[in-house]
C-alpha cells in the first residue's frame, strides 16, 4: 500500500526563524511592520510573537517605556520588555513553535518562496524517508496532498516525532509511545526523576510487596535500560555496613550528580526518616547521614526542592498515623530542622501534591485521610513561614487523592489521582500566579492515566516540553508510558484571560524560567487588549479613531463583564432562594419535633406521677401484709395456748373421776372443790 507525502529536506536555524518571520508579515528588519498581522492572529499572539521577533533580531529591551498614552505601544513595549534576557536562539525557536500550533500549516505554504527543495513523492511503508536533524533530534513534517481541480490542496499538519515507529504526537492529547527494551515490572508508589534526558524509576509496590530495582528510560530512544546499583562500602556519608530497603511512597528528588531517595514505607521500618542517595556516576547507594533532629519515619508525604534545602510535609507513619507536621532539610549542611508556622496549616493527610512558585510559595493541593479525599489548595508563604487558604478560580479539580503534579514555568500540571470510588479521569492545570484551574484533556476508562500512585515528571523532545508518566494503579498495576506535550496557547489562556489573585491573597513574583513556559510571562494589560495590533508607519487610514476603536473595546468589555455579574448575581439569587425555603422547611420540621417532644415529655411526666403513686401503695401494702404477718402468729401462739390449757383441765377432770371411784371403794371421802 502506497501513500503519497511530502518530504523536507527542512531548514535549520537561523533560516527556519526568517522563513517563519517572513510569512508572519516581517521582512526581516527590526522595525517591520504589517498591518494585516492584526487580522490574522488574536491579539495575545500577536504580541507574542512581536517581541519574540524584537528579542530574536534586536535583543533585550533597552528602548524607554514609550511616553505618549497609545495602548498598541505600551502593549508591544511591555511584552517585548518581560521576555527579560532570553537568548536570541530561544526567541527563535519560540518564535517558531508558537507560529506552528497557531497555523500548523505554514511551512508548506511559505515553501515556494523558501530556498528548499520540497517535491511529491511515492513511497510505501518500507522507503526511507529522510528526517529532518533539529538540535540533535529527529523531525519529520508529513503533509497529506489531495488533488482537486488541477490543483494541490493539503490536509492539517500533524508533528510526527521519531519514536522508533514514527508515533504521532499532538498537543495536549496523551499518547502511549512505541518503547523498546524490557519494561520495568509494574507498580505504584514509586519514585521518579528525569537527569540528562534520563528517566529514572526507582521501587514501589507491588501485589503488596516493596520494590528496590532502579530502571532508566532513555528519552532520547525511548529504550529501558535496568541499572545494576551496588551499595557503597566504607563511604564518607555511612561507614556503617549499609541495608538498602526495598521502599514504596518515598520521594525521589534529582541534586547534583545524586538522586536521593526520601522516606518511604519498608517491611521493618525505622524510628525516624532516611536519606538514601544514588550516585549516577558510580551507579552506587549510600546512606547519608544527617544532623539535627529528623522526622518520623512515613510514606505518602511530599518533599519539594526549594533552591538548597528540601521542604516535606505530612504523610503517614508505619502505625497509620496521618501527619501534618513541616520539616526542612538544608541539603549542604545535611541537617534537620521542624519548622513551626503561622496561620492554620492543612489537616493531616498523605498521597498529596506539592509545588514551589517564584521560589517562595509552596502550593500543596489534594489528598488524603482515612475517611475522606480533599480538593483543598493550601499555600505556605516561605519567607514569612505563614499559611494560607486562597480562593481557587476557574475549573476546580474533584478531590482526590495519589495524583501526581509537575510545574512547567508557572503552570502546575495534576494527573491521575482517585477518590477511592473511581480514578480522576482529567488533566488539569493550576496558573500559579492567577490560581485559575483549567481543564487540559480527558481520558475515558480504567486506564493508567486516571490511576493511584502514578508518577509525572517533565522531559524535553525537540526543544519543547514533554510530559511523562508511568506505572499506577487502578485495579490493577500498570507499567505503562504515557506522553502529553503541552501547549503554548492552552498554558497561555488562565493568565490572559483572568484575574491575578490580589497581593493580599497570594502576592506572585514574576521569576519563572522564560524558556519553559514564554507564553505565562506575558501579563498583557488591558491597554493592550486590542484585535488590531497597529504597527508603526501604517500606510491606510484606519475607519475608526483609536479613541472610538478603544471605547468600544472598553463598552464591550464592560458589557460582558457585566452581563457575567449578573448571570452570577441571578444563580446566587437562586441559590439564595432555595437555601431559604431549605431553612423554612427545617423549622417546620424542627416546630413539628419540639410539639411532639413536649408531648411526650408530658406523657413521660404523668406515667412517672403514677409511678410513684403505684410504688407507695405498693409500700404501704408491704406494710399491711408485715402486721398481718405479726397478728397471724399472735394469733397461732393463743390458740396453742388455748388448746395446751383445754388439754390440762380434761386431764384434770379426768384425775378427779378416777380418784371418787376408788375412794368410796377405800371409805375415803371425797375431798371439795376447794381441796382439789
């Protein structure tokens, strides 16, 4: 089967920027200009893009902030002005990439006036197709062309990245790339980091059993690699003999030439948290020894990298204890120390996510305990050791619990995670700096991306970021790979598009690394917010001044912003409205109880008043009966006396008859009454 394509031999850099330039609008010098640039991309894009080709030809801003009130200069000004010191190199290479999600299709309609061969060709599934070299990696652009009345017309562009088997990569859509080598038993609860286009996968669980083996997936041929780690003898950081554990819910967190493994569930757990270290060098382990008093041993905690020092929070010990304590460790002097901050802190609770911001604000956000998962976000402000419950904004992510977080520039991005009932099927992402959630894709189903115990990290391919996450489990243990490339323009729009949270709140430092996310330096003002981006020296005259151009905008912005309102006035309204008779009906219920108590009460009260009547009757029968008792035997001891007397006089009676008889036989007479 044959198929019809596009081959590029590609241009490389500098010329690929110009060609991109070129077909922008600007010809090449540092003050062109174009006036359809306006029409043709949304005005966020179009600054974008200005100062990007400002910073790639000119350099860093030096021009003085421009004094006449023109909101097209002042917006052009302050874009190109935020791009800082960035390189002119890295200008061009975001220049490009912004241009290709923008119209995918550029340089295949730019390629007639570009200086490259690019013709149609035959090719089956066995031909080669020469790629294109990029920094290293390789690039291949396919275009489908379809003939329709004598002429070419081209389908949409895709990027197509080498993977061994040519997988197609698109943006903010998860792709499970073609790896070769032995794949890593599957897991959860393990560790991972990425050093030098290395991912690193190091334990976990599995079946219910700790896990010790190291893995490396090599980024730039997606192959598995199995490290073969030795423990270190006699070392500096341990002499002691050294047992390295097979661990699961333990951190693993990249410094130096180290990988250091953090706490974590064992079999025979120690009193307090240990610090293991790998050297990527020697491929050896090694306890490091610390200072200072170290923390509880727990697994399920978060420890985030802050400049030098390592911040954890909270988890769960080996008797089930969820935590909530802070501790920090100062890397170079290796010592311990419990931090006690103000303000109320998050409740107890593991499998959570944590990220530094500007280097000073430390987000945590889920979690859980042993009875409920949380969608809290808490922010401890490093400086003032303070914490803080801010507002969130936008699409707030379910609770949940085992997700894992990576930040790329200010953007904060949360994967997988459940809530013991199902797995988190979306990806979202957190603006650090407006605190506004979106929504970045979706999965469907039992697969691992809407797993526990996942882990994310963030990789590069072709000089862009890549996100990567592997293993998981959601009924059952995966060992997969997963690959997201974020885009420029959906990291772009929370910043754009919202709010900043006031200083009051969550006071946000612009001090992102430009080259990983350029898109989120831009706070474009609403001076700027214009469709038409006016350059300098326009040759028609515009229908409408600027100030009409400006006051429209502004109507138009008011409108919608109030026509928001009200839409939001009118649900609280509603809510209002319902939580009211929500209470009526409460307080008829709770008037309906309290009759019926009282109703009860009183029954309750008479049956206790006929109660105590039946208890004193029943005493004074008691009573009754214990005299009758007395006269019954009074009564028994005069009858025994009675008859004891009636039987003493008939024995006397008897004596006397007996006696006459025998004396009138004798001649004795007989005696008188009185005598007897």
């Amino acid at each position: 089967m044959a198929t019809t394509a596009r081959v590029s031999s590609g241009l490389a850099y500098p010329e690929r920027f110009y060609a991109a330039a070129s077909y922008v609008g600007f010809d090449g010098s540092p003050n062109s200009n174009n006036k359809d640039i306006g029409s043709r991309f949304s005005n966020d894009v179009a600054l974008i893009l200005y100062a990007l080709y400002q910073q790639a030809t000119v350099g860093p801003c030096n021009v003085p902030k421009p004094s006449s009130w023109s909101p097209v200069e002042q917006g052009k000004w302050k874009s190109w002005q935020q791009l800082g010191n960035m390189v002119s190199t890295e200008a061009m290479r975001l220049f490009v990439k912004i241009l290709e999600e923008e119209e995918p299709g550029w340089y295949s309609r730019a390629s007639n006036s570009v200086l490259e061969p690019v013709i149609d060709v035959q090719m089956n599934h066995n031909s080669n197709v020469e790629p294109i070299i990029e920094n290293g990696n390789y690039f291949v652009e396919t275009k489908t062309i379809s003939a329709e009345n004598g002429s070419l017309m081209e389908t949409q562009d895709k990027d197509v990245v080498l993977e061994g088997l040519g997988s197609v990569v698109v943006y903010d859509q998860w792709i499970s790339p073609p790896i070769t080598g032995q794949c890593p038993k599957a897991r959860y609860e393990h560790g991972a980091a990425v050093v030098q286009d290395k991912m690193y996968i190091y334990g976990g669980n599995h079946n219910g059993r700790y896990l010790s083996d190291l893995h490396v997936l090599d980024l730039r041929c997606w192959t598995w690699l199995n490290v073969e780690a030795t423990i270190g003898s006699n070392s500096v950081e341990s002499p002691s003999p050294l047992n390295i554990a097979p661990c699961a819910g333990h951190s693993l967190i990249p410094w130096e030439n180290k990988l250091l493994s953090i706490a974590g569930h064992t079999k025979d757990p120690s009193e307090t948290i240990q610090v293991k270290a790998f050297d990527l060098q020697t491929c050896t382990w090694s306890m490091l020894k610390t200072y200072g008093k170290a923390p509880v041993s727990r697994g399920g905690q978060s420890v985030t990298l802050v400049g030098t020092t390592l911040v954890i929070f909270g988890g769960q010990d080996a008797k089930r204890t969820l935590l909530n304590d802070l501790h920090i460790l100062d890397l170079e002097t290796m010592t311990w120390d419990e931090i006690d901050a103000v303000g109320v802190p998050p409740s107890p609770r593991s499998d959570h996510a944590a990220a530094v911001h500007a280097e000073r604000y430390l987000l945590f956000f889920g979690g859980g305990s042993h009875a409920t998962c949380f969608n809290d976000l808490h922010v401890l402000d490093l400086q003032a050791m303070e914490w803080s419950r801010p507002t969130q904004q936008g699409e707030i992510p379910t609770p949940r619990a085992g997700h894992a977080g990576v930040t790329v520039g200010e953007n904060w991005f949360i994967v997988g995670g459940g809530d013991n009932k199902s797995g988190a099927s979306e990806t979202v992402v957190l603006n650090m700096s407006t605190l506004v959630w979106s929504v970045v894709t979706s999965v469907e189903g039992r697969v691992p991306l809407a797993s526990e115990g996942l882990s994310l990290v963030v990789g590069s391919f072709n000089g862009e970021d890549i996100l990567i996450s592997f293993g998981g489990y959601n009924g059952r243990y995966n060992s997969e790979v997963n690959v997201l490339k974020p885009s420029h323009k959906s990291t772009l729009q929370s910043k754009i598009l919202e709010d900043p949270v006031p200083d009051s709140v969550y006071a946000v430092h612009n001090t992102t690394n430009p080259t990983r996310d350029l898109e989120s330096e831009f706070d474009v003002s609403q001076e700027g917010k214009i469709r038409e981006i006016g350059m300098d020296n326009v040759d028609t005259e515009p229908t409408k001044s600027k100030g009409e151009e400006i006051s429209e905008c502004m109507i138009a912005t008011l409108k919608a912003g109030k026509e928001e309102l009200e839409s939001s006035l009118n649900k609280e309204k509603l809510q209002s409205l319902q939580l009211k008779q929500e209470l009526e009906e409460a307080e008829t219920r709770n008037t309906d109880l309290y009759k019926e108590l009282q109703s009860v009460r009183g029954q309750l009260a008479a049956e206790q008043s006929r109660s105590f009547k039946l208890e004193v009757d029943v005493a004074e029968l008691r009573q009754k009966l214990q005299t009758m008792e007395t006269l019954r035997k009074e009564l028994e001891l005069l009858q025994r006396q009675k008859a004891a007397s009636e039987q003493a006089a008939l024995n006397a009676r008897q004596r006397q008859g007996s006696g006459g008889v025998w004396g009138w036989f004798a001649g004795t007479p007989p005696q008188n009454a009185d005598d007897a």
